[in-house]
C-alpha cells in the first residue's frame, strides 16, 4: 500500500518537474482497515533511493461519520457499534472513515 | 511555466526561497486496484454471473462450505447456480483440487506472501474458468480478516464467514471486516454446544457490528443451513442489477 502511495506520489512529481518530495500528506479513515503506524514503518524503508528520500510523511486520521436514517443526520459514534446517540439506532450507512488517499505533495526544483 | 525554476506549478507556493509547491491529489491509494475491480464488475455483469468475496480467518471452513454447497445444490436437483471458484492461498493448490475432486471447476491463485487478493489477480484468474458456463462465482479469500476488506475484487457480495470455535466476540474484535460484509455465516453449529458456544450473543454481537448483514447459521460438515443459504444466494442473482457494493 505504501508502495502504491510513493509510485503515485513519484508520478505526480515528475509530471510536475520537481526534483524532489519534501512532504507527503495522506487521509486515512479510522475505518480503513490501515494503521498509520504500518504505513509510516513501510515508508522509512521504501523511501531510500527515491526522489522521497528526504521527504516527510504526514497521516491525517479521518474519523468515522454514519448517517442515522432514522433521525436523517450524521454523526460520530464513539466506538464500533455505531449507535445514533439521539435515538439509539444501530447505523451502517458510513460517511466517511474508509479514505485511504493521498491528499496532496509539496515538492521542490 | 514557473520563471524560477521552470517547473509546471505556478500556484500553492508554500515557501518562495526554496521555491517549495503544494500539488492537491486526493487520490485514492488504491484507486488502481478499484479500477480494476470495476473491470471484473463490468464483466461479471456481461456474463450476469453473481459474484461472492468469502472471507474467513484461516480455518473456518470456507472450502468445506463451498464442498457442501456443491453437494447441497445437486440434491436440490435444481440445475442452476453452476459454481465456480477462484481460491486464494500463500502456498499450495490443496484447495482447488479439493473442489475440482467435488466437479466445481476451480482455479487456485497462490499468492506468495501476499495476505490478500487483489483485482488484477483475479481478472487473471477468471480467464482459466468458462464464465458462460457458470451462475456463481465464488471467490475465496486468503484466510485474514483484516487486509482483505480494504481491496475491491468487483464482487456483488461479501461474506464473512465465522465458525463457533473462534468465540462469540470475532465480530467485536474485527470490526472492518464484518461491517464490510452483507452476509454472515456461521459455521461448525453442529459442535457448537460441545464448544459452549453462546449462540445469542454472538448473534447480537454481529448485529450490534453488522447491522445490514443477512446472518445463516450452517454446518458445512453435516449439510444443516446450507439449503437456505443457496437459495438466498439463487434470490440474489435473480436481483443482482440491484445489489449495492457495500465497500469503496
């Protein structure tokens, strides 16, 4: 997976003529199935020998949000049973908390 | 053109002196794999063959359920939902001549060291198998019920499979998984009270986790429950245009 983010991330920046990846920044839901601390280990050892080398890697954690058909509004539930705190309903219409994406690069000449 | 460095970004300058830009991508890591999933949809749509992800922790019984499915479904002499079966292991092709033993027309992908299936691997696979020919495919997993749920095959649904030895609290204790998964089965009831196995809570943990999954209770070694899982699984193909990935 790591490796699919740097050859994405390599690609992006070589489109853009840039030398090198400074800082990768990435989304990762809390319903991902990943562990930022995986991701962060696998890029320690990929990144030598790539325009990556030097580079920072930042992992916003995106928390879940279900949707309550019941009271038709979002919210966050606290743990893995997702209740709707209003009315107690068991939810499994997810918002967000899958993403497992590379937000953005910063890059320089 | 940038006049400093003549590089393509002339926005999101994040620092002048070392002429550092911010590119926006938002891209899906694994959008590749969801690309190619959305492929083996679009075939599997052509062929209007229903497709199942199953996914178990190693040692549940998927190839034992899929063995009796096969046997269940000629007792029921019905002549529809033709199998096949696409296995996944790290090593070995056990699996796929137990099921070509049983007359399912099997392919096995070994996957070396990865802990999961991906798209690409089974677009390769279903050029083995005559897709015509079939009403169901089955694709069965690598055992793990963690990395799996992360990778899109194009299948229509997902069942997570449990088996009684392996506690009530699988579904607490995996939470991705089963939230992934439209059914649920749980297999090896037939030795469930000798294994003091709590039927009920274990029925309410999957709901409290899986609200939206169809459960089915089975014993793939005695053949108990399978019938009502074939013909739910007949009942889905007949509405697969309807069916909503539940994953991506």
């Amino acid at each position: 997976m790591m490796q699919n983010t740097l050859d994405i991330a390599i690609a992006q920046a070589r489109q853009n003529n840039a030398a090198q990846i400074d800082l990768l920044t990435m989304n990762i839901g809390e319903l991902s199935g990943v562990i930022p601390e995986a991701l962060e280990f696998a890029f320690e050892v990929l990144r030598w020998g790539t325009m990556a080398e030097n580079a920072q890697l930042e992992i916003k954690t995106i928390p879940v949000v279900c949707h309550c058909p019941k009271c038709d509004r979002d919210f966050q539930p606290e743990e893995y049973i997702y209740q709707c705190p209003r009315c107690g309903t068991t939810s499994s219409k997810i918002i967000a908390g899958k993403e497992l994406e590379l937000a953005s690069l910063v890059v320089s000449s | 053109m940038c006049k400093d460095c003549g590089c393509n970004i002339i926005d999101n300058v994040v620092d002048p002196k070392t002429h550092q830009h911010k590119i926006e991508i938002e891209r899906g890591i694994l959008s590749k794999n969801d690309r190619l999933a959305e492929q083996n949809r679009n075939l599997f749509k052509e062929q209007e063959l229903l497709v199942v992800n199953l996914l178990s922790s190693p040692g549940s019984g998927k190839t034992a359920l899929i063995e009796r499915m096969q046997v269940e479904r000629s007792l029921l002499g019905t002549n529809n939902l033709n199998l096949g079966v696409i296995v996944g292991d790290l090593a070995t092709d056990n699996d796929a001549h137990r099921l070509q033993h049983r007359g399912i027309s099997a392919v096995q992908i070994t996957t070396g060291n990865a802990c999961h299936l991906e798209a690409n691997m089974v677009a390769k696979a279903t050029q083995q198998l005559d897709l015509n020919s079939l009403d169901l495919l089955i694709i069965e997993n690598v055992g793990n019920l963690v990395c799996p749920a992360a990778y899109d095959l194009g299948e229509d649904l997902r069942i997570v499979l449990l088996s009684v030895t392996e506690g009530e609290d699988k579904p607490l204790k995996y939470p991705t998984m089963f939230k992934s998964a439209q059914i649920v089965v749980v297999n090896k009831i037939d030795i469930a009270s000798a294994v003091e196995f709590d039927r009920e809570r274990a029925i309410a943990n999957i709901q409290k986790i899986a609200p939206q999954a169809q459960i089915f209770e089975v014993s793939a070694k005695t053949g108990q429950g399978i019938k009502l899982l074939l013909a739910y699984l007949a009942e889905q193909l007949k509405i697969k245009p309807s069916i909503q990935p539940l994953h991506g």
